[in-house]
C-alpha cells in the first residue's frame, strides 16, 4: 500500500485570515476551489492585507 495522505498542510492550509475570518487571498486560480469561493461568499475577502 503506498497509498498517501493528501498533505494534509496544503489541503488544509488556512484560508481564513485568524483575525478578521475574512478568506485570504489565494496564490493563483487554481487555489480558488469551491470551498473557497464558498467561504468568500460567507466571509468576504480578508480586510487586514491593503490591495496592492
Ligand atoms: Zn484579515
């Protein structure tokens, strides 16, 4: 069996900011998976990084 774990730190990164819940800003598209666009539609973008 070399069946894996599916890096449970990159699948399970935080995508929420600790301070304001809000969903951080993902590396690149491919980030944007449903459950993170589920949880920008519940929480909105992190407000505590200013937009470059
Ligand atoms: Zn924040």
């Amino acid at each position: 069996m070399l069946e894996l774990p599916e890096e449970p730190d990159q699948a399970e990164a935080p995508l929420t900011c600790v301070r304001c819940q809000g969903v951080l800003p993902a590396p690149g598209r491919e980030a944007y998976t449903c459950a993170r666009v589920h949880l920008i539609l519940a929480r909105g973008f992190c407000a505590c990084r200013p937009a470059r």
